[in-house]
C-alpha cells in the first residue's frame, strides 16, 4: 500500500463532457504530480502541484486543470473530452527523499 | 517524447531463471526509479538510485547506473509467476519529481 488513493476507479464519459479525478496523498506529502498513461504506454506528465500551487506542466493543453488542498487531497479536471484523453489517470505524491508513490489509477474512457 | 527507452519492450523466461531489463536516457539527471505495473494499475515503486551511486540492491532486485552512457540495468534474479508485470524507468530529467518514463518492458515469468 502506497497510502495514495484515487477515485472513481473507473470512469465513462462521452466527447465534450467535463471530468474530475481525485487523489487523496500521503500525509505530509507537498507534492501531487497526475500522469497519463495511454494503453500500452508508459506514464507522461501533466502537471505537478505544491502547497496549492501549480509547479511545472507537461505538453496538456490549458481544458487539463487542477487543485490541490490543504488536506493533501488533489483532483485533475478535464473539460471538453476527447476521445484521445481515454487514458489510466495516475497521481503520486513526492516524499522528501523524492521517492513519488502512485496510487491505483483511475480508468477514463470517453465514448 | 519520452526520455527513457526500455530494452527489450518483451521478455518471457522460465521461473527461476534472471530477468534483465535495461533503460536508457538523454539529458543528465539527479536520479532514476523502477517500477513496476501489474495489469494497467498502479505504480509500484521498486527502488530510486542517484546520479552518483553505481548500484543498489533490494532483496531479489539489483539496479546499477552509468551515467557515462546514461543507462540503467535492472535485474530480477530467482524470478517468479508474481514477478509477471510491466517494469518502467523514470528520471527526474522533467524537473524534480516530475518524472519522465519509458514505453516500460512487459516480463512474463512462465511457470
């Protein structure tokens, strides 16, 4: 066990709805990064959160966005879905070490 | 693009025998994880090695680093049935904790 939760496990949606994926961290873990792996892929950044703010994005386009709380809870919004975001939506959370531990993903599929 | 690549992309071996699976990178980095990922789910974290460590060892796993020619081993020795999985590097060459994985190498351990 990680210690990191995600949920729903999973998710399907059809083109042009909007999502939210949510990510429950270790406590005393600052950073929450989300990951999507498409099938058969390995996992590409999306963007990273420390203490509530954005730090660092990957190649997602700005309908990819994200909050992080104070309760080391995090969610991933995606608006108008494509059939391109069917993907394993991964979160981790950093320790100070940099070890990042995931959580078990959350399976979207967009019809 | 994604930093690492994994060789082979495939493995199959009896159990019992050594598994070895090998990453290479492209920039310089601070250091580099191996997971592993049963069926689609979670990342498991299996051990992180720095930029200026040679070789670590964890029960059955050893994973070395040369920096010269940006490439990591990792070997599964005594392999079993469980060890049935996709194994993925990471670098931070992202940024800190801003993992970028390979396309990870899918082991089958057959009995």
């Amino acid at each position: 066990e990680t210690g990191v939760t995600q949920s729903p496990t999973h998710l399907i949606k059809t083109r042009g709805q909007q999502v939210t994926l949510r990510c429950s961290s270790q406590s005393g873990h600052n950073t929450v990064s989300w990951y999507q792996q498409a099938l058969g892929q390995g996992p590409q950044f999306i963007f990273q959160y420390y203490r509530e703010e954005e730090n660092g994005r990957g190649n997602f386009p700005p309908r990819f966005s994200g909050l992080q709380f104070p309760n080391y809870s995090s969610e991933l919004n995606v608006n108008a879905l494509e059939l391109d975001d069917s993907a394993l939506y991964l979160c981790a959370s950093a320790s100070p070490e940099d070890t990042q531990y995931f959580g078990p993903g959350t399976r979207l599929t967009v019809l | 693009s994604q930093q690492g690549e994994e060789d082979p992309q495939a493995l199959s071996i009896q159990e019992g025998e050594n598994a070895t699976m090998n990453c290479s990178y492209k920039t310089s980095i601070n250091n580099l994880q191996w997971y592993r990922q049963n069926s689609g789910r979670g990342l498991v974290h299996l051990i992180l090695i720095r930029s200026n460590e040679r070789e670590k060892h964890s029960g059955r796993l050893r994973v070395t680093l040369d920096t010269s020619k940006k490439s990591s081993s990792l070997l599964i020795t005594a392999s079993r049935a469980a060890d049935t999985a996709s194994y993925f590097c990471a670098t931070d060459a992202g940024g800190a904790q801003k993992l970028v994985f390979g396309q990870g190498t899918r082991l089958t351990i057959n009995p």
